[in-house]
C-alpha cells in the first residue's frame, strides 16, 4: 500500500504515532509511505518513507 501527502511530512511528526525499530530518527522529511504487507504473518510490516523532494528512501 502507498500513501501519498500533499506535502513534506517530518519524521518527528510520527514519532508520537508509531514505533520505529532505530531510536535515532533523520532530521528530515518524506512525502510518499510504503507499507510492505507481505510478511503480516509475523505480526511486523516494513515501512518505507520515500521524499521524492530530496531523492531519498528510508
């Protein structure tokens, strides 16, 4: 599934909402995310954050 945002989203505005594996997060933004069901058995989704603004995939 690919959610899209209007705009720039920063990764402190997540932080509060999910629990990310690395407890040091990047001090940028992302506008695209990424959810890769494809191991639900596991009870864990991977979550990719794309910034199409600055080239980058987290």
């Amino acid at each position: 599934m690919t959610i899209f945002f209007t705009g720039e989203v920063p990764f402190s505005a997540f932080n509060t909402i999910f629990q990310f594996a690395d407890k040091e997060l990047p001090e940028t933004t992302f506008n695209r995310m990424i959810i890769d069901w494809s191991n639900s058995s596991t009870k864990e989704l991977m979550v990719y954050y794309i910034s199409s603004n600055n080239q980058s995939l987290f």
